[in-house]
C-alpha cells in the first residue's frame, strides 16, 4: 500500500470536501460528505440561505473528520 499524507489528504479536503477520507480509503463517506456538500450549496443558493450555513458546517465537519481519519491511517 503506498504511503499516504496527512496534509495531502487535508489539502483535498480544503478544497474537494470529504475527498480527503476518500484519499484515506474511505470511499463512501468520502463521496457522501462531498456529495451532502455540493447539494447543501446548491440548496442554499436557490432555496433559502440556512442551507449554506448547513454546507460550512459540513465543510467544517469534514475537515476534522479527514484529519481523525489521516491519524489512524498515517501512523
């Protein structure tokens, strides 16, 4: 198994949300944060802006989730 990065695996997430857990291994809660992001966002831009508010904390949510992940991962 090739060695994985924990700031790389943050990186991804900054930037993909939950695509980081997904560069960890975990694929499926990976592409559900992302996908809960992408659709909380769009919500929040054509239905009300509370679900924008839901996205950040998504974001948020997923950051220290990758970072909980790449510790148990990258030891």
């Amino acid at each position: 198994m090739a060695e994985k990065s924990k700031i790389t695996a943050l990186v991804i997430s900054f930037i993909f949300t939950g695509l980081g857990i997904a560069y960890l291994g975990n694929v499926k809660k990976g592409v559900t944060l992302f996908a809960a992001r992408i659709l909380l966002s769009c919500m929040g831009f054509w239905v009300h802006w509370i679900f924008s508010r839901f996205a950040i904390i998504v974001w948020i949510v997923a950051l220290y989730l990758t970072w909980r992940e790449a510790e148990a991962v990258c030891r």
